[in-house]
C-alpha cells in the first residue's frame, strides 16, 4: 500500500501539470518518459528502477549501458574466454542500444 495520495495526482495531471521522468543524456540523447498517475505513484515507490522496467529495461541493463558510455559491444568470445571489448555502435539511445550490444559482431568478427 503506497503512502501516496493517487487522487492528488490524478487532479495535477488534469490540471495539466505533465510528470515527466528524465535519465541518461551525456553521451547520448536524454530519455524522457511520461508517467499517468498510477505510475507516478510506482515511481514514488520504487524509484527509477520502476520506469526502467516499464521501458522493458532491468536496472542491471541501464547500469552496463552507462558504464560503457552507450557503447554497444561485440558479441564474440575471444580465446581467453573473455568477451570482445569491440564497439560496433557508439553513443546509442537505450533502445539502440539493448537491440546491438552483444548481438552483432564487429569488423574483426565479421560484422
Ligand atoms: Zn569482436
């Protein structure tokens, strides 16, 4: 049960007040979602982990992508067992980014 008031919510968004979550940017372009009120609500809740998950995003996916800049990476794995460190796309959007990143190859491995 949420501590939060969704009627209070729901009169903000009818008197036009737009709730708008807004992540990354840096080196890529920004992401900004909107939130209906039962929403704002999870995300009072729960945090950004919340609205990454309504984008289909696991909070662990939105940190690797952070952490390599955006950088979509080669899906090979090299002799030593460790994966290709390989871009085959840079400074991708979220969604560019969960779609290529270790699911192409790059030149090297015949992408
Ligand atoms: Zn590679």
């Amino acid at each position: 049960m949420s501590g939060y008031d969704l009627r209070t919510v729901k009169a903000m968004q009818d008197a036009g007040l737009v709730a708008e979550v807004r992540f990354g940017g840096g080196f890529c372009s920004e992401m900004r979602v909107q939130l209906t009120p039962d929403q704002v609500i999870g995300y009072l809740d729960q945090g950004l982990d919340y609205v990454l998950r309504l984008q289909g995003i696991e909070p662990d996916e939105f940190e690797e992508w952070q952490q390599t800049d955006g950088r979509a990476l080669c899906m090979e794995t090299l002799k030593n067992g460790k994966l290709c460190g390989n871009q085959v796309a840079s400074q991708c959007s979220l969604d560019n980014w969960k779609r290529l990143h270790r699911n192409e190859y790059c030149r090297t491995h015949g992408g």
